[in-house]
C-alpha cells in the first residue's frame, strides 16, 4: 500500500474536490501535512483514514465547530480520548434521533405509496 499521496490521489480516493481539501485544512480540520521539497502536500494513509471519518461525520450533520473541536482534540494523541469518546457519544445520540426520524418519514412515503397502488388498480 503507498504511505504518500498527492492532493490529486487524496481527491480521488475520498471524493473531496482539491479546493475542499484545502478548505479542511484551513479550517484546522486537517492537520500535519507533510510537505515535499516544492512545498506540494503529501498525505499519509493516517490523513486518509481521517478524512474519511471526517466526511462520514460531516454527513451525519456534526457541525463545523465540533469537527474543529474533534480535531483540536485529536493532536495531543491519547490524553484527550474521554473528551472525544464524550463528543462522539452526544453525537451518536443525535444521530439515532435522526434515524428514527429518517425511518418515520420512510412509514408516511410507504403509506402514501400504498394508497396509491390502491388507486391505481381501480383505474
């Protein structure tokens, strides 16, 4: 497995557009990339296992100050992990929230499909 990747590469494996890549950075959200000797960036497979947990968070509507406050947390290593685990467990919270949500809006459009199969057939 190749431990570098160019911004190009870093675009096509998470599907972030080289503009929001740097954005993230930016926004302290990606932190510790290294640089070659013509100041390109390269990742590391740590930076990719990264983003694709911040993109998966991100989807799951964790707001950008918290993602920043993940990622704030992240840089000291292991003294921070009760903070993390007690960010992560407020937002699994909000996402079953979201989940039941999600499945009760499935149980309307389900309902209205029924009613409508039963329209159809008496046409």
């Amino acid at each position: 497995m190749k431990n570098q990747f160019n911004i190009k590469e870093v675009s096509k494996l998470t599907g972030l557009s080289e503009h929001t890549l740097r954005f993230y950075e930016k926004q302290l959200l990606i932190k510790n990339i290294s640089r070659d000797k013509n100041g390109y960036r390269i990742y590391s497979d740590f930076n990719i296992e990264w983003i694709n947990f911040l993109i998966k968070v991100k989807n799951t509507g964790m707001p950008l100050k918290d993602l920043q406050c993940y990622a704030e947390l992240m840089s000291p290593g292991n003294s921070t992990i009760f903070e993390r685990e007690k960010m992560l467990i407020e937002h699994r919270k909000r996402v079953e929230i979201q989940i039941e949500d999600l499945k009760t809006i499935l149980n309307r459009i389900d309902e209205k499909l029924d009613r409508y199969h039963l329209l159809m057939q008496q046409l």
